[in-house]
C-alpha cells in the first residue's frame, strides 16, 4: 500500500525500513532533513512539507504520525487538516495518552477524517524487524488498512482493540506492567549485589532466562546488558521515564484501583532523580527532635 | 548415573521421569505408596524406606530430597544421616530458606557429608522436560554430579552459583522477581478490567506475548489460562503464598534494601487472604469521629 | 463583620453558629429550608436566593461559600457572578481542587471580584468551636477580612498562605498526611490485632495519646471510637475517600515527587471497596499455570 | 522505693533524674565513670558493678535495665543472674525485640526471677518530665512497683499491656505507626516543597499544630525545628533506623498483614543511605537495550 510517514526519530525510522521491506511505497517527512535523505537512498519518497506529502498520496491517504506525544501531535495534526480530504485516514502510532486520542479523534471526525491508534511495542528492534501493535478505531477501517499491520508486525503480533482510544489505552497499560517488571528485575538485582554470595549476573540473567518462570525478553535484554558490562559499572541508576507509566497510575486513581506495584515502580524512578530529598531531611530533623539522634550535616 | 529421589510429589515424580527419559537410575521413596507404584512401571526402583534407599545405591551416594520446605527437611535429613556413609552426597532441591541450608550444610560437613542446594524453576513443565536449576555447593562436588543437572535442565538452564546455599538465595530472589511481575501483570489486568474499554483478554495475552516488550512465560501462562475462562469467572481472587516472597522481603530488610514492589506483591497476596480488614475498621471508624463520613454498618 | 454563607451541610453550619458567637453579621442561603430555618432561629438572616443575599449584604460583600468541592462550585459562582460588583469578594472554603481555584480565580478577577481559598480543617468539631484555616488570595484583601478568620479559628490557627490557590494547595497536602497517618495507626491496630497478645483498644490509644511521640488529635479520637465499640464490631472496613488524597498522589506525580506511603493509602482504600478483585484471580490463575498450585472456587 | 538503674545513656540518665523528683532511691551503674558521677552529684547512689549493686539494694531487688537492644541484653543478664535471688524483679525498659523479651523471661522464670518488659516513648524529654509506659510482665509483680511506673510516666502515661512480652510488642507498634506518620509527614512537606507555592514550614507547622485534624507531638516538633532552621538546610536527608520499624514489618509479614504504609517509610529509610542503587542501574539499561533510552554516565 500507499502511505506517508510523519516523523523518522528511531520508532519511524525503523518503521520505514521495515515497510519498505515489504513493498510499500511510504512518502516520508520529518524536520531532520539528513535523516530525510538517509531514508531516501533506501527508497522511501521525500516529501517537501504537509502539504507535499498530501499531494504525493492517492485518496483516501493513509498518513502515520510517529512522534513525540503532547503537544506536537495536536500541531502537526493542525497543520495536515487543511490538506486532508474527507475519508483519509490518520494513524497516531505514538504513545500518546489515550485522553488525547479521545479529543482528537471526536475533532476529526467532525471534518471526515478517519483516526486510528496505535500503540506499538517492542522497541526499536521490534519497529525495524516485527513490532507488537495494538490497534484502536473503526473496525472498517481498520480492515482496509490490516495488511500494512501484518507486514510490519511480528507474527501473531497485532490485534484489532475496538473502538478508538482503546489501542492507546492498552499500549499505557502494557508499558504500566513494564514498568512493574524492570523494577520487580531490578530489585532482584539488588538483593543479589547485597547479598552475602558473588554471582556473576550474565550467568544469571542467562539460567534464568532458559526453563525458568520469568524468562522473557526483558531478561534476555539483561543478559546482553551484563554482557557489556558485569557490574554495570558505568551507568548512573537514574531512571528516566516519559509518560505511560504515569498516565497508567493517574488511570488506576480514576477508575479507584489499587495498583500498587505500577504505582511504587514509578515513584523510585522519581526517587532516582534525586541524590537528597526534602523528605529524608524531615525525618532525620524529626528523628533528632525526640530522640536526640545525630543528623548527617551537609559538607 | 545412579541416585536416590525423596518425595513424588507434582516436582519429584515429573523430576524423575525426566531423570528415566535420560538413561539415569533412580531409587525412589516416598511415604505415599500409590505415587512409588506409579512411578515404579516407569522404571524406577522402589525403596523400602531410606535404609533401603542407601542400601540400593553406590557409594558415594547420590539423594536428591524434592520435599517441602521446612521442618520435614530436617527430619529426612536427621533420619538419612545415620546410614550415610563420608563422601555421600545429598541434595536439597526444594524451596528451602537458604538459611536452613546454611545451617544444614554445617552439621553435615562435620559428618563428611556433601550438602547441595538446587533451586529449581519452570513448575511441573519444567520437572518434566526441562528445568532451570542454581546449584549451590561444593564446585568439586558439582562437576561430579553435573551430568544430572545438564540432563535434567531446558538447555542452558543449570548453573553452578558458588558456594552452598548460594542455589536456595538465587532461587528465592527468583522468585521474589517472580511474584512482582506477576502482581504487575494482575495490576494491568484490573485497569483493564475497570476500563471504559471491552477487552479480549486471551487476544490481549496473545498480542502482548508476541513482539512486545512484556513477552515471556508468564504472559505465555496468561494466555492460556484466559482461554479456558475469558474472564476466570469461576477463580477467587485469593492468592496464596509459599514462603519465597516473604523470605526475598525478609533478606531485603537485612540487607537494607528498599524492595518495595516485591513487598507490595506480597502485602496484597496477604490482603487478599481476608474480606474484611481491622484496619479498614479503623480508618473508617476516624473519619466517622472527626468528619461525621457515615460508615458502612455489618449486617 | 457581615457576610454571606452559602451552605449550610455539616461544616457551613457550624461555621455559622461559630461566627454568630463572635457578633458577626450573617445572610445564610441553602437549597434545604429546613436547615435554614433551623439556622434562622440562632440568628442568622435567611437569603431567598442568591440575588437576595447579594442585597443584603453592603458593597464590597464578603460572600462565604461552603459547599462540596466539583461543579457545584462553578454553577454557585456564574449564578451569583450577575449580582456581584467589583471589589466583592468570594471566599471558597470547601475542600475544591487548586487547580480549579486558580481557573476561578482567574475569571473572577476579570470581572473584578476577588476570590480567597480557605483549606478548612478540624472537622465539624472545629468548624464550631476554632476551626485550623489555611488562606489564599490577595494579602491586602485578606488583611480586610482576617477578623472573620480570627475569631472562627482556634488560638494560633489561622494562617496566611500567599497567593490564591495556595490555601487550598496546602490544605490538600495536609489531607495527603491525614491519609497516610491513618493509614499508619489502621496498620499499628491491625497488627495488634492479630498479634498474640490481648490489647484493650481503648487503653492503648489512651496511653499511646499520653507522653508518646505519635500522641495527637487522631488518636484521641481512636480513644474515643474505642470507647464506644472496643473492637469496632459494627462497622464494615470499607474506607471511603472524598477527592483530596487522590488530588495529592496526582500532584506528587505531576512535581515528580516519590510519596509512596500517601499513595498507598489511598490505594488501600480503593482495595477496600471490593471484596474479590480481578488482580487476585490473575495472580491465582498463574499460580495454577504454572505450579498447579489449587485456585479457591467461586461458589 | 529503691531501685537500681544500669545504662545512663540518654534516655537512662534523665528516667534516673525523673526518679530522683519523686523521691526514689536510685542506685546506678554503667561502665561510663564520667555519667555516674554526673548523676551521683544529683543524688543517686553509685555502684561499683553488678555485684555491688545487687548488695546495695533490698531483697526482693527492683533492677531496671536501660541499655541498647541486643545482644547487651544478654550480656548484662547473663552477669546480673548470679548475685541475684528468687523473687528479684528486672525490668527490661530499652527497645528490645518482643521475641528475645520472651526467651529471657523464660530463662529468668526458671531462675525464680520475674522479668517485666516496658515499653518507653517519649524521647529524652518524656524520659525527664513523663515518659509514656507500656508494661508487659507478671500482674501481681507490676501492681507492687507500680508506683514507679505512675511517677515516672506523664498523667495517664502508663498501662499494664498483659503477659510478658506484650509491653515491647506495643512499643514495636507503636514506633511502626511512628515510622508511617513520620513519612507521611515528610512526604506532605516535600510536595509543598516542589510546589509552586512559597510556604514558611514553621508557619505551616504552626498552624497545622492548631485546629487541624493532623495537629500532635510530631508537627510539634516540626515547627520546632523550621524555627531553627527554616529549610533544613544543614541537615542531609539520610534516614537512619533503630530496629523497632523493621521489627514491626517483620512481624506484620509473620502475621500475613498487609502494612504497606510501614514497610515503605522504612524502604525509605533504607534508601536514603545510598546514593546511587544498583537497581536504578539495571532499570537504566534495560530502557537503554529495548527503547535506545539514553543512560547517564558516572563521572
């Protein structure tokens, strides 16, 4: 099939490649014009603007958005609208917040337009070799744009979520569930570092990654990561994050469920950022009110 | 090789099938008869109690114990000893808290006894076509006994993790690990669950479990138990626990390890143990005190 | 001074009869008559609507709304903003949501009328008798009015906070620790509880509020609960919430702020809601997968 | 009545001062000579050791131990136990673990010496002017030397809690509820901090401390230490921990309780004393293998 390509930062990109690998002819723009150009020598069409990429697409066009969520995507979709035709079809395969989706999609509607969500996972190499897609909006629609789906995604690796918003709503509550595993791993990892015995953690992110209860692919990234580094010597345990894990949090709050887990692996990833906390300096003051234990001063 | 198999319990039976399926000789006991019979048309030899067992065997001898955890351990052992011979050498391939094996393992090296702790993962599946085993002890001692271990394991699923008592901590942070993702995953489900939005779980599962980030055995599991019940209508929600959890929180809290998301998987099996809570009572109780908030009577 | 009270539920009336005991001026207005006739015998002056109790105040009015937080609060101020004049001032004293304060306020200052966020805490209890109030708004504007919070608060507890939105900011926050310190003594209890030991609630609270570090106005009010039910048999342990803790976990994540025992108690609340949940039949059904460990049946 | 003190730390010199205010005769020992002098100028009588001090004293003795929890403890009984007689009363008053309290009852009785476990709270100030006592031990042995319990302790301040061993388990509890209201607190404060507002915390404290429903001894003590420093600017945030907090999560685990409020203020405590946390590198790489996520370097 035909279809545009909005935004080619390491999710697009890889997508393109992985589209073109399947014969789709994809119309491709982002503001980073070298990777415009790297793209194109692969065989994807460059298109000068909006408007270019509307004019290089038959109707009704299928345009992809893979970009940052917030903002950016109400921009862009403000900038396509005067250039789309009733029946075109947008997809937002980013990880926007399905409340988002909900308002825009209603906003599209209203003009014609078709919206669909997608929530992908698997990383970047899952976008360049076979994604996990969850996929939100009309049913009808979706059908007559399912082979791209197929093709781009790993076997068995896409399903059609219901009405609008729904594929994004899966993809936060899917990232809500990583968040809780990386740091169920995590803490693992440290129990072990603490612990009395010396283990070598490539060794045991590999045994436990063959026949046992939480092999997975997040334990397979572990092995690779010791494999770089034993200790993980080099890297400082900030832990960034950007949106899901939050919005699956604030989600549960909403809908009055306990969540516990998710909740708790998002606030030691805020603790992360902090080498002191106001909080820890209450307590101690506290602990030296009553009982008259020492404070730690600051050098 | 030749050696002994305490407890045909779900593990030990699957356990020594599997040992059969590779040409080993195993002499069982356990004090349930029907199971020695069972598992005697498959070839194993029958011992009468553990006099016979150590009577049937070569020295030095070689007994795996696939028992519960705890004091039942201890009483095998205690009943083993005085017909083992220096150099026999004994295996301990349950849950044990590897305090317990480092206790055990000091009392019987002053008899000259070998002490090996095997945590084993993969479930019944596992016992049956291949496990993960950490074996912990003696490394002289486990180079000779390894072709067990490699027959008996998934390939790439056995690991020698250094001195004893070493399998038991790493199988425990195992399963630590595995009981918050577990909960993370039970999390999601519920937001799911409570969601504006109509889910097929069992497509959710199937989706999630191919080129997702949160792929692996569980989600595997996940799968399968939504189908054969797409919402597990019939199932309480009443989650049990078997002493790994809270002996992974245990040595967190020695070690002063913030674990809170192991922690919380475990707080809410307990919670789940009761349908009404004294400390809700209390909670409740003050607003009513301070706030007039109306509480819910018993009937 | 002369002002104006809309609402007149548990804490608007109390707050009446407190500001009649200091000699202050007040037009009342509530959708129940009763309670306004019951009001109207102590001495306050009865509003047919709010046009009349815009006449019966003297420019600039102080109007004192005392009603539950959310959309009520918006309808209340666009029916009375028609009759207002600048300089009049609008105190919201419910428990709203900053940032719906800060909105508010920003509309009404276009229009001139100036708004004050009042946090009230203390109950109904202090609502009579010295209320603790947190104030937000214009300081000039609040230095006019600060007679009214003098005398309606107890000794020592009345306190200007800055800006508009903040009185209502810290009183969420406030609401944010009530939660987690009743949390705190619900958990304290619950394990008394279940300890082998036999405690006299009644007494502990009574000791653990004379001389110890966690004495406070909570646990008098444990003492008191007690003394009425020493088990709190009659009362189901179904805790209710009423937005602001919710508003603080939002906010801490909103600021990015690790607040793990606050968002735990509200999360034990939403628990407490249910009496079987989807996470327990997910965790009971892996638990079944993989280990056939028996799931408890419906009935 | 006359009595023997041993430990003249903090909490042990200033109960011997509180003794002496009521007339007790107070015969002291501890191995600081410097402390016992300090308190001999105030009246009490200095022993040499153990053995001297048991001579100084009438039988049946009255010995009270305020000594750090542990194995001190067992020291310190194991060198009374042989100049003491049938019907002597020692009085464990420091934090020790309920479970060691019974062992050494146990002991004790076998011995015919009656040990009786207080629970103290309060800090150095209760010690001084009015502790807060929960007494665990023999009814009839607590009613002869309850005088010393009624005039050491503040109105009210003391309570028979039971058998032996149920005056500690209260202490534990206590300081468990202690450790959830502390962090809460803390969290509160550090969400103002973060906050778009600009509060003075003394203030807050203050008026917090008056009229609120979250008013007590800890937000005392809060404003007493913004007054000293109106940011806690000196103070760093290490959270340090004495035992009882992790006692009282261990028990709630044995128990099958779900305390998450209690295991989190101390999960972070624990991780207020790093820096940097292993599992915070391991969260930091997998992002980085799946999701291309940058990590941050150490220097």
């Amino acid at each position: 099939m035909k279809l545009g390509m909005v935004g080619l930062g390491k999710m697009g990109f890889n997508l393109v490649l992985n589209l073109l690998d399947y014969g789709h002819d994809v119309v491709v723009f982002d503001v980073n014009e070298e990777r415009m150009e790297l793209i194109g020598k692969e065989g994807a069409m460059i298109a000068k603007d909006y408007q270019d990429m509307v004019q290089k697409l038959d109707s009704p066009r299928i345009i992809w958005l893979m970009i940052p969520a917030g903002a950016l995507v109400d921009q862009v979709i403000e900038q396509f609208v005067p250039h789309l035709s009733q029946g075109d079809i947008l997809i937002d395969g980013g990880n926007s917040n399905y409340k988002d989706t909900l308002r825009r999609a209603k906003q599209l509607k209203e003009k014609g337009i078709h919206f669909v969500d997608v929530g992908t996972s698997g990383g970047m190499e899952g976008a360049r070799k076979g994604a996990c897609l969850m996929i939100g909006g009309d049913q009808e629609v979706f059908h007559r744009i399912e082979p791209i789906f197929k093709d781009i995604s790993v076997e068995n690796g896409y399903l059609y979520t219901g009405e609008v918003g729904s594929g994004h709503f899966l993809k936060m509550v899917h990232n809500g569930i990583e968040y809780g595993m990386m740091q169920a791993i995590a803490e693992g990892f440290e129990i072990l570092e603490k612990s009395p015995f010396e283990y070598d953690y490539q060794e045991v992110s590999r045994v436990w990654n063959h026949g046992s209860v939480i092999r997975g692919w997040l334990m397979e990234l572990m092995e690779h990561a010791f494999s770089k580094e034993p200790k993980l010597e080099s890297i400082k345990g900030v832990m960034h994050s950007s949106g899901e894990g939050k919005w699956t949090v604030e989600t549960a709050l909403d809908l009055q469920t306990a969540a516990p887990v998710i909740a708790l692996s998002l606030m030691m990833r805020y603790r992360s950022l902090e080498e002191d906390t106001f909080a820890g300096k209450v307590v101690a003051a506290l602990r030296n009110e009553f009982g008259g234990h020492a404070v730690e001063k600051k050098e």
